[in-house]
C-alpha cells in the first residue's frame, strides 16, 4: 500500500473518531437534558486520544517517506562529489 494513501487512511479514522464522540454526546443529551460538557465527560477521552493518534500515525505516514527521500538523494549527491574528489590523479604520479 502506498504511504500516502496510508497516511490519508488514518486522518479518515482520525477525523472519524473525533467526529463520534460529539456524536455519542448529542444522541445521549436527546434523553437526558444536561450540559454537553458532562455528557462528553460521560464518554471519557478514549475515542480523543485515539483520535490524536491517529493523526499522527497519518501524518507520519506522509511525511516521513518525502524527508527520506531527501535525505537519500543528498547522500547520494555528497557520495559522488566525494568520489570525484578521491580519485587519484594519473599526473602527479611517478614512474
């Protein structure tokens, strides 16, 4: 699977589980009337703090593969400057 349809994947199920506990909230005020701030207290922060790491995950997902690839082609830049650098010059050599 590709990262970034990875990282796309888990900003879904993060907005999703933010999303669902005001949700769970307001279907459950429907019976009871008491203050939102209570009736999400009621349902804890599980579903909040799943959600934040899901974000993470999603956007790790994303932008770790780009910062590797930089990386990887700078590296490969410095290897071959080092390597014309080394090499030895024919000329300077005696017989």
């Amino acid at each position: 699977m590709n990262h970034k349809t990875m990282g796309i994947i888990f900003i879904c199920i993060s907005a999703f589980l933010y999303g669902i506990r005001y949700l769970t909230a307001v279907i459950a005020g429907i019976y009871s009337p008491r203050m939102f701030e209570d009736l999400l207290s009621d349902y804890g922060k599980g579903p909040w703090i799943f959600s934040i790491i899901s974000l993470i995950l999603g956007i790790l997902c994303i932008i770790v593969p780009i910062i590797r690839k930089w990386l990887k082609d700078d590296l490969n830049k410095i290897k071959h400057n080092w390597e014309e650098i080394d090499q030895p010059d024919n000329a300077d050599r005696s017989p």
